[in-house]
C-alpha cells in the first residue's frame, strides 16, 4: 500500500514536507455558498486555523466525489482520511474536536441541532429560489445544475414564484426580529455566539451576498441588521488556500480513525460491515456506497476503499439521511 502512495505523491509532484500536518481540517467548500459559510463562522467563533479548497460550483467534481463517494454538497471537512459530509455534522465534529469555546455556550444542544430543519428548509430555501430568480447573470452551466438539485424549486416557473418567496423570505426575518427584540443579550443564546445564531444567520448572509433587492428586502428588520454586524464582527477563522489534489494526497497517506460501531437496535437489523448506501432524503440524491462502520441515532459511517486514496471513512449526520443494504 505504501508503497502505491509514494507512486501516487511522486506522480502529483508533491513533496511530503508540503503536505503538512495530516489531522489539519480542510474545508472543500466555494466561497459563495451559504451552508459553506456556516462552518466558516464555526472556524471563527472558535478560531480555528483551516485549508481552504475550493471546488467546482457544478458537477462534475471529481476530487470531491472521489473523496466522499459520491456526495457533492457543499461544504464538506475532511480531517485525514475521515471525510465529514452536512453542516450539522461537521459542527458535531468540530464542537467534539475543539470544545472551548462552546458552539453552545447555554447548552441547548438538541434545540440546536434540531433547529437546522428550520434554517435549511423553512428560511434558506425562499433565499435561495430569489437568488436563483432574481439574478440575471447566473451563467446557464449553473441553473442547469441547480434545475435537476433544488427539487424544491420548479425553474420552469421561477417568475410567478418570486411575490411567494420574498413573503416567506421575510416572514423567517419577522420571527428572528421578533426573537432578537425579545432578548437583552448581544446573541440569540446569551452573549456570546452560538450554533444557534449561525443557523439564523446563514440565509441572512446569503441575501445579503446574493439577492439583488437585498436593501429593501431587510430594510424592517433593524435588530437583525445590529446583530448581523456582530455576527460578522467574529471573523472567519485563520484560512490557508489548498489545492485539491494536496488534499487527496493527505487522505491517501492518513488512516480513518476508528468508529463507534454500529449500536444494536429493535428497528434495524443492519451489522457492522454491511454494505449500504447512504443517501440525503431531501435533495441531491447522490448515493455513497461502503461498509458500515458507525451507526447510531446521531450518526452514519461507512468505510470506503479507493485505488487512489486507500481506505478512507465518510460521515454523514443521522438526521436526514437514509440507510439501506446495497
Ligand atoms: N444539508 C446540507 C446542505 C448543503 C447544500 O445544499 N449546499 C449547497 C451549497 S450552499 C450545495 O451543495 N449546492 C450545490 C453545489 O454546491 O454543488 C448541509 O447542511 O451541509
């Protein structure tokens, strides 16, 4: 095996001492999507060092495919050779990996994490069919991209849907308004930032970097205008630029660590090892085959073996995801 990774280094022209350290976190993102700038707000408020590598807006992404197996969100953290897939779960990762401080300063978890049913549904998508719909310059690779991802939207009859998603757009404005006028504290969950504010204010951030009408249409809401501010104030992070192919080369030459095996339960009879396949069970139904490695009521890993890249593990949140044998 090591010896196929040496090959596979000296045919990238890549020296070991540029890999770097291999349990660096390493975001494949692209810096106009919004679940993308969730983590990067996570890499602020805890201030993290992270490699930024950019990927493809549209398929085919071939480098991000190899790496997860088939899933092609954005963003996606890799540590090594474990590959995290799904914003809820990487911010697990990261809060597991790096508790202080707290991405729940007032506990709260579960309403937490429960919450992005409500930020990456009910509020993000009117966000994204106005960006999609009011944007005149969007070049058409990505509408037809987007056409066959977002089967929430119908793009056929983007035009007459757009009165539907600014009313729905800011009928979420209205209840974090109405939250924000509510509390005495400079954040949602106390005074200092938490998960909870970055799913509020990830599609806050995207009309504001995406919908023309963004002025007018946050204009009443001054309270999230104040703590957008604050919410900004934290920054990004430390961020470093990777190229994917250095970001292959860490996964090929790391080992996944070792998971937590898959629990017994009366509502499944799924065993470690099984071959399954993981699937989102909202939108962009990409499949991701492998062996079950880990699976319990928060999550999902399965192990992949990869000519290029050996063996490598792939996560994915228990919340919104499906498993079953391939
Ligand atoms: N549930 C996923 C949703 C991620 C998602 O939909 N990301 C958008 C970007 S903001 C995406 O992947 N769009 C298509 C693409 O970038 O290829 C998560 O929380 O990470």
């Amino acid at each position: 095996m090591l010896f196929y990774i040496h090959v596979y280094l000296i045919r990238l022209r890549i020296p070991v001492a540029r890999i770097g350290t291999m349990k660096q976190l390493i975001l494949h993102h692209h810096d106009p999507s919004p679940f993308a700038e969730k983590i990067r707000l996570v890499f602020g408020l805890k201030d993290l060092e992270w490699s930024s590598v950019q990927v493809p807006m549209v398929m085919p992404k071939p480098d991000l495919t190899a790496l997860t197996g088939g899933y092609r969100k954005a963003p996606v953290l890799q540590i090594g050779a474990d590959v995290f897939c799904d914003t809820s779960l990487i911010a697990r990762e990261l809060e597991a990996r790096f508790p202080a401080p707290s991405l729940f300063p007032a506990g709260q978890t579960g309403l937490g994490y429960a919450l992005s049913r409500w930020s990456d549904k009910a509020f993000f998508e009117p966000g994204a069919g106005l960006s999609m719909g009011e944007n005149t310059d969007i070049p058409q690779a990505v509408l037809d991209d987007r056409s066959k991802f977002f089967n929430f939207m119908d793009f056929r009859t983007m035009e007459s849907q757009m009165p539907h998603c600014y009313a729905q757009f800011q009928a979420q404005c209205q209840l974090l308004e109405d939250e924000l006028n509510g509390i005495e504290t400079a954040y949602l969950t106390g005074e200092t930032p938490s998960w909870i504010d970055i799913q509020a204010y990830f599609p806050v951030w995207m009309a504001n970097a995406n919908i023309p009408r963004a002025v007018e249409l946050m204009a009443p809401f001054p309270a999230i205008k104040a703590w957008s501010e604050r919410m900004e104030a934290f920054g990004r992070g430390r961020r470093a630029e990777l190229e994917s192919r250095h970001a292959l080369a860490i996964a090929a030459v790391s080992e996944p660590e070792t998971g937590s095996g898959v629990e017994e339960n009366p509502f499944h009879d799924f065993e470690s090892g099984d071959d399954v396949v993981v699937v989102p069970d909202d939108y962009g139904f990409d499949p991701v085959q492998g062996r079950l490695h880990t699976l319990n009521a928060r999550k999902i890993a399965v192990e992949r073996n990869d000519t290029k890249l050996g063996d490598t593990v792939v996560h994915f949140p228990r919340v919104g995801y499906r498993v079953d044998a391939a």
